[in-house]
C-alpha cells in the first residue's frame, strides 16, 4: 500500500509540490524507508522545508506500494501516484500541483502529468526510455535537469524527450549539469537549487494561464 507524507501543510496554499522517487524496472516488494530510493527523495523534502513556507507551497513526498514500475500498460507507481493527486486536491481544492521526480519518479510524474490538477513537471536525472509516450504533458510546463555523467538513465533520451515535447507542451526545458551523476550525490546545492528555481517558475506561470483559462471558460 502507498503513503504519502506531508513536510508543509499550509491550510489555503498557492500550490501543491507532490515529490516522486524512483525505483527499478521490475520489482513487486513493498517501498521502505531504508531503500535508498526513497530516503533520497526523503531527503530532498527535508531540504526543501524552509523553500515551501517562505512560498506558501503545500510540499508532500509520496511512497509507492511497490518499488518497481513493472506494468507497462499500467504502472504501479503511476497508479499510485493518481491516487495521491487526487487525495491532494480533494484536501486542498483547485489548487495547482506540480509534480517532481526523480529518476523511475521523473517517468512516472510525466505519465501522471495529464491529470487536469498538474501544471507541470520538474524531473531529476529521469528514466525516459526511447519512444516513451509524450502526449500526458501536453499543456505542461517540463522542466529536466540530468547530469552528464549519469550511467543509469540517459541524458540523450531525455533531452530528445523534451525535444519532443517542445510543440505540445506550454514549455519545456532540458538543463545539462556538467559532471553530475545519477543519485544527486554530487553537486547536492545544484540539484536543490534547480528544483526550487524550476518549481517557483512553474508555479508563477502555470497558476496564471491556469486563472487566464478559468475565465475563458466563465
């Protein structure tokens, strides 16, 4: 079963910033705190704390059910990541929410993005396999940062992925970070300060196309 904690809880926020970690191709075991995967996003949340408030963000980090993505017609992770969306704007509703990944975490908040709720996606070092479907982040803000030294997921794919991307979403960007790994170890300020410039200009962008949109439709 999944569990989504909550590290800011602001009673009206101006966004939701739901955190997603990563995990392995195939694996069915249930997500624990001692996996690397997840404390590693644990981490990032504790980080993130103080950015949250001063913004007025509403931050939550979500622990799959099961480590592994394993369906390739219906993912674990990304079911499970529907589920908190939905938890998430039924707590705090019409509120926007942006979704931020980390690697298996990065594919699974692209695939999760075409929920009416998310304005965008902010992706560390994703797991973007070839040919992995785009149309979820039509309308979305992108933002992707991958290290050039990073072994285990490919920096070319996801630059192509953006590339993609770039004539359906309403933006999309793919930073390199000269000399970064995978797993945010190195260069740890870098990534942080990508995630809080990348969330706060989404938020600023996408909450006023989406008040822009609500009008329209008045």
């Amino acid at each position: 079963m999944s569990r989504l904690d909550h590290y800011v809880a602001p009673t009206e926020p101006r966004a939701v910033v739901l955190l997603l970690h990563g995990g392995q191709q195939h694996n069915v075991e249930p997500v624990k705190n001692r996996h690397a995967s997840w404390w590693r996003m644990a981490a990032l949340a504790r980080s993130l704390r103080r950015h949250a408030t001063e913004h007025d963000f509403a931050l939550s980090l979500l622990q799959y059910g099961q480590r592994g993505w394993n369906d390739p017609i219906d993912p674990s992770p990304v079911k499970d990541t529907r589920a908190a969306i939905s938890e998430l704007t039924d707590r705090w509703q019409g509120v926007p929410v942006v979704l931020v990944g980390h690697s298996m975490g990065g594919r699974t908040a692209c695939r999760a993005a075409d929920d009416p709720s998310v304005i965008g996606v902010v992706g560390l070092a994703p797991w973007l396999p070839e040919g992995e479907p785009n149309a979820s982040i039509s309308g979305k803000h992108l933002r992707i940062l991958h290290g050039t030294q990073d072994s285990w997921t490919s920096p070319a794919l996801s630059r192509e992925y953006v590339e993609r991307s770039l004539g359906t979403a309403a933006s999309a960007t793919w930073t390199s970070l000269p000399g970064g790994g995978h797993f945010m170890f190195r260069q740890s300020e870098a990534w942080k300060r990508f995630v809080k410039d990348s969330v706060t200009d989404i938020v600023g962008v996408g909450s006023s196309q989406g008040r822009a949109a609500q009008e329209d439709r008045a």
